[in-house]
C-alpha cells in the first residue's frame, strides 16, 4: 500500500448537512450513514471510512 494523500471532499455550505458515504461513492464501498458536524470546525472525518470532508470558506458563525 501507498502512502499517498487522498484529496479531501470539499463541500460548500449550500451542501449541509454533510453526510457519509456520499452519493459520489461507489455502492460496494457503503456503510451505515453517518451525518458529520462540519460547521463548527470547517473540516471532519468519516469515522467509518476516514474520507476527509472540508467546508469551502471554513467554519461557519453566529447561531440561531
């Protein structure tokens, strides 16, 4: 096996909630899915298949 990086998926804040797998990946590779909480932080992993997701603009502000 490699050692080289995997993009990360950039998403932007149109795309929220952010949820994994995604509807880009392949069937095969499928597990349960997982919503991530991307908006605090502006970056997060899949905790099932370690995709790096990253919100365009970075994390979001302010609050309801």
């Amino acid at each position: 096996m490699g050692t080289e990086a995997v993009a990360p998926v950039v998403v932007s804040p149109t795309d929220l909630p952010v949820f994994c797998p995604n509807p880009s990946m392949p069937l095969w590779s499928s597990h349960p899915r997982v919503f991530l909480d991307i908006a605090p932080v502006g970056e997060v992993m899949c905790p099932y298949c370690g995709t790096r997701y990253v919100l365009e603009g970075g994390p979001v502000g302010g609050g309801h």
